[in-house]
C-alpha cells in the first residue's frame, strides 16, 4: 500500500473562486487515494471573526460583520455552484449554528474557550466549499471533520496535542477511509476529551498537516504557499529575497523559531522525528520544486530577515535593592506560562529582565496587574522585532537606519533588535 502524501492549502489559496478552480487543476493530475487535504480559512476570514469577537465582548453589535462574512462565503460559492447546489444548505446550516453560538455569554473569563467555539467555523466553510467543488469537478474527495481526528487537551486557543488519541484516531477513522479514496479535512481546529473545539494557535494549519503527516507515517507533507517556496525574507516586506531550493530541518526550525511566516513554528519537529521531508511549494506556479526540507540538506550561510510586527517591550525592574536572581525569572515565567505568552526575546541585566512579546487582548494587561506586586513594571507598545540570522554588518547597518533601538543582543550567528521608526 503506498503511503499517505498530505498537501495543505492555506488561507490564500482559497480566498476566492478562482483560487479554489486553481486547486482543482493543482490537483487535477496529482489526486489519488492515500493523500490527505489539510485545508485553511478562506483569505482573512479568521481576522474577520476575531475582529466580530472583539465587538461582542465590547458589547456593540457585531451583525454587520456577521453578514459580510456569510455573503463573502455565498458569492464565492455563487461563482463556483448553480443554484439549488447543496453546498448552500451546507452554509446555511453552519450559520446557524455559528449564530447559536454567538448567543451565549462572552466575558474576559470564557474568551479563550469561547474564542475556540466561533474561530473554527471559518475552517469548517472553507473545507465544505471546496470538498463539494472537488466533487463537482469529478475529483473525488471525503469530508472529514478534522474535531474527530486530531484529539487535544482543553487549553483553548493553544491546545496541545493528545498524541496517543490522535493516532488511535487516523488508525481507526482515518486511514481505512484514505485506502479507498482522498480525504478532506479542517486545519487549525481539534476537540478535546469532552467534544468541545479547540485550536492549535493561529496560523495552526500547517503543525494540523504535520500533526497528521506524523501520525499517518505519511511519504511526505506539501504545503502550498502564494510564495516560490522558502524565501530568506518575506518579499512583501524586503526587495531581493532569495529563495532555498532546500534547507536542514534544524535550520528551518531555527527560522520558524524567530517568526518566520512561511511555516509554523511546530510544524518542523513531527516530521523531522520521522525522517518526512516537508516541501514547501507555489500553487502560483504548481510545476516549479519550491523547498524541501529535510534531515541532511547542505549547511546555508545566506542571511535570513525574519520582522515580526505589533511587538510589546516589557521591562521588570527589582524594587528591593537587590540584583535579578533565579527566583525573580521564575516568577515572570509562571505568569507568562499562565497567560500563555510566548517570549520572542529576553534580555536580563543585575536589575531587570526586559521580554518582547506579541500583542494579545487581555494579556499584558493581565500581565502587568500580576505582576505589578513584585516588580517596578515599564512598557512599550507598537514595536518590531527584526532578527537577522547569518547576520553582515552591512545589512544590519541598513536594517537600523531611520529607527530607534530600544533594544538589541546579538551572537555570531544572529542578531536582533528592537525597534520602531523614528
């Protein structure tokens, strides 16, 4: 029996109709039984629902922003089925419940699960659409409910993996389904031991391909990006990125590490336990070979740019006269593990620890007032956040001027900065 083959489609990939008819032709040749379809929100979808979160905790209406995204959903499908297709049924159906949903009580206490409740559906319209396009096209593919797969714990928002679950899932439900036809199914989302939906931090549709990839021993995952491949910056933001025709799993984790979009941070590590090379592809451009990833690629030196935008500086400085001690870090870090905020750097002095974090509703917020007590507490909002790894002077200098530096660290093989335009 051959081996599994996962491809995921992001976000981009199917913001629209014609990205959706552009699917069907990527796959037109390459479907066959044995591959796993990994599918994501429609465009910014996800940033729609968050934004219509952020009014109901507000107490404004949010029905306008309702009805956007169910008739962006309608007229993509509008331009891909005739009336009467049953695919509007399926829609319609899911708005109702995501209105149900939306009924119940959201307060700052239940965010987080209630966050997981409502951001899912944009994954469960998304997979519907084109599962039913596929069809249409004479592409043969089942639905799968990707709740009843990847099994998780309850910490909403940034669930984890219940590894053992998820592979007695693919095992029992999964694969017997695989071994007769192609299989279509949600990233992003899982459920846990009571059923509840839960989601495995944004941008989680790529760690859902390696997550499955994993636990099918798949041949290989493929994620398909609007971009060649693995670029050494993101060519929105610099001119003359680069692209690597392959790269070591432990480079690419390093990459990911530091904020590199192109793929998520945990998607590296079940597939590099299992030898699975990941290849990182254009659905623009389907026939070039993009990046593979994988253990044993040639050692880079090329210097990589990787800027994460909407950065909060925090800085805890000891207020009883003595200087920064084990016990002082411990204490940040057990708030910060509460909070569930990653720290993108650190810095620590005889003082004060200084962090960079994302921006979250709710978090520094929370943050500040628990620690407040202990600490003399300093921020700054509104930052970036620039790593250069393989870093030369000649581009550090450029990446600096017309900046202010608030903060800065670097080794031989990397460098970061915190900054914000002077």
């Amino acid at each position: 029996m051959p081996k599994t083959l996962v491809y995921k489609f992001g976000g981009a990939s199917v913001k629209d109709a014609p990205a959706v008819k552009n699917i069907a032709e990527i796959l037109r040749n390459r479907l066959r039984k044995n591959m796993l379809l990994v599918v994501s929100a429609m465009g910014k979808t996800t940033n729609s629902l968050e934004k219509l979160l952020e009014l109901k905790l507000k107490g404004k209406d949010f029905s306008e922003n309702s009805s956007i995204i169910k008739d962006y959903h309608l007229g993509v499908c509008s331009e891909l089925f005739d009336n009467g297709h049953v695919i509007f049924a399926h829609l319609e159906n899911l708005f109702i419940q995501l209105g149900k949903e939306l009924e119940r009580e959201l307060t700052e206490k239940n965010y987080d699960e209630f966050y997981d409740r409502i951001i899912g559906y944009g994954e469960l319209l998304s997979s519907r659409i084109v599962s039913e396009y596929l069809c249409d096209q004479g592409l043969i593919v089942i639905w799968q409910d990707a709740r009843e797969i990847v099994a998780t714990d309850s910490s909403f928002r940034f669930a984890k993996v219940n590894w053992e679950g998820t592979k007695r899932n693919c095992r029992v439900q999964l694969q017997p389904k695989l071994d007769q036809y192609p299989v279509l199914t949600q990233g992003f989302i899982g459920a846990d031991a009571k059923g509840k939906m839960t989601t495995l931090g944004r941008e989680g549709s790529d760690f859902t391909a390696a997550i499955l990839g994993n636990c099918l021993k798949a041949a290989s995952v493929t994620i398909w990006k609007d971009v060649p491949g693995v670029l050494n910056a993101d060519p929105k933001l610099f001119e003359d990125t680069q692209l690597f025709s392959e790269l070591d799993y432990s480079e690419a984790a390093q990459m990911t590490y530091y904020g590199a979009s192109v793929i998520h941070p945990k998607t590296i590590k079940p597939l590099a336990n299992l030898n699975i090379p990941l290849y990182v592809r254009s659905f623009l451009d389907p026939d070039s070979d993009g990046t593979k990833i994988y253990g044993g690629a040639k050692p880079n030196n090329l210097p990589v740019i990787v800027l994460k935008k909407n950065q909060v500086l925090v800085s805890f400085r000891v207020t009883d006269f003595t200087f920064v001690e084990e016990k002082h870090i411990e204490q940040i870090f057990e708030q910060l593990n509460f909070l569930k905020l990653k720290v993108n750097m650190l810095q620590t002095s005889a003082i004060s620890v200084s962090i960079v974090i994302d921006s979250e509703l709710f978090k520094l917020e929370n943050l500040l007032k628990n620690l407040h007590p202990y600490f003399d507490v300093r921020y700054n909002e509104g930052l970036e956040l620039l790593t250069i790894l393989h870093p030369e002077r000649k581009l550090v200098d450029s990446q600096l001027a017309d900046f202010e530096v608030l903060l800065e660290q670097g080794t031989r093989n990397t460098f970061q900065v915190v900054r914000r335009p002077m």
